[in-house]
C-alpha cells in the first residue's frame, strides 16, 4: 500500500503539472495561437500507477484532478446522508482507502493451504504483491476471522500474519504455570550423563540459551507436536545404536 505521504506527493506534482499546462495554453490563446498541448506519457502513467496501488476502481483522482468543482462527495448509509469534503488530498487518501476495505473481496484473493496435522488453526495464503495493495482490507479481515494468512513470493510462503486474539489463544496457554500452584504444575526429572551434560553445555554457550532452557522448549515442542516428537526420537536412537556398534566393533579389532 502506498504511504500517505507518497500518495500526497505524487498527486500534488501531477495537478500542479497539468495546471501549468493548461495555464501555458491560455496564455498562447491571448496570442492568437491555439494549441493543445498533450499530456506527457510519463505523467499519464504515473497517474494510473497512482490508481493501481490506492486502489481506485472508480476514478476519483480523476475526477479530483480533472472535474471536481466543490471536491464534496456525498452517499447514503443505513439511512443517513453523509457527506464529505475532499479538497485536501490526503482526505482523499482516507476516503479511497477506507472505500477499498469496504468493498475489497478479500476471499478471493486467498487460497486454501491444505491442511497439516500439527495445524492448530486453518490456514490460507496471499502473494505478496496483492497483500500489499490491499492490505488495510486484508487486515480489517483478519479482525474477524480466526486464520493465519501466509504471505507468499510467487506461491512459496515466506511470512505469516494473525490477528491478535488469534495469537493471545494460541500462544497464552505456553506461559508458564505460576509458582505455588501445584494443581498446575507438572514437575519432569531427566537424567543426564555427567559428561554428555557437560558437553552440550559447551555446545550451547554463545547462543544465548541455558541447557534448562532447551529441555524446557523441547518438552513443549513434543507436547504440541508429538509425532513429529515421536518420529525425531526414534531417529536420535537408532543414530545412537550406530554410533554405539561402530565403537564396540572398533575396540574388538585386533592390535
């Protein structure tokens, strides 16, 4: 979406373009010359650029640059009339932004992403460069639906947006449980070589993390996704086996 700013800038410069040509060929008429300067193919471009990213399907810049006379629009809502002046430009930006979340089809502009196991809420997905241009309608939808929206570069996702309350129950239940209350406190003893400890102790200085921490997060990780869990541990042992026969059969061989 374009900034306000940007939006400001462009149109200004644009109006006070054509303003300068139209005052170019009155003077030539006191003349005696009559001209029709044509518009220059930059500015026309930039003026349906400028309509493409706002977006503007019913040409209200046009008309604010070209026709308008009193810049005043009016419309009738549940039953009121409501008016609005739209002389400023950045009233305009407000007007044609809050038009485009009314009257976007965010629907259509996602795709299902098919369904995971571990998904704990559905999912769809958006190109980045439609996200971009509707993105006030996009997010005005996520207000009331309860998905996550992955933003996708040419159909690979590479971000994903939720709304808040969506996030909040997703992720509350991870805190912590308070302390002194037992009815919600599980307390989990693992045992750890004394070497091994003190290996991945090394292994995780300079990142930042303790070895409680990691255990701490991978008992979550297995908690929310215990296939997955399942699936790594059972590769971790038959790694571990290896190891294990490869070093016996190195200590059988003879001198």
């Amino acid at each position: 979406m374009i900034s306000r700013k940007l939006f400001v800038d462009t149109l200004v410069g644009i109006k006070k373009e054509f303003e300068n040509r139209d005052n170019a060929e009155k003077e030539l008429e006191k003349l005696g010359m009559r001209f029709n300067i044509d518009r220059t193919p930059f500015l026309e471009s930039m003026l349906e650029i400028l309509k493409e990213i706002v977006p503007d399907p019913y040409d209200y810049i046009g008309w604010w640059l070209y026709d308008a006379s009193d810049y005043c629009v009016s419309w009738e809502e549940d039953g009121q009339k409501i008016e609005k002046d739209l002389q400023d430009p950045n009233d305009l930006y407000d007007f044609l932004l809050d038009g485009a979340v009314k009257t976007t089809d965010v629907e259509a502009l996602l795709a299902d992403v098919p369904a995971k196991e571990y998904d704990l809420v559905p999912q769809k997905i958006i190109e980045q460069t439609d996200f971009l241009r509707y993105m006030d309608a996009v997010l005005n939808y996520l207000e009331t639906h309860d998905i996550v929206i992955q933003i996708a570069q040419e159909g690979v996702g590479k971000y994903v947006v939720m709304g808040v309350k969506l996030y909040h129950q997703l992720f509350e239940g991870l805190k912590r449980p308070k302390l002194g209350n037992e009815d919600n406190m599980i307390t989990v003893e693992i045992q750890i070589d004394p070497e091994l400890e003190c290996r991945a102790r090394q292994a995780f200085e300079g990142t930042g993390f303790t070895l409680e921490q990691v255990c701490e997060m991978f008992i979550v990780w297995c908690a929310h996704y215990p296939k997955d869990a399942s699936k790594w541990i059972e590769g971790a042992k038959k790694r571990q086996e290896e190891r294990e026969k490869t070093s016996a059969e190195g200590e059988q061989e003879p001198d």
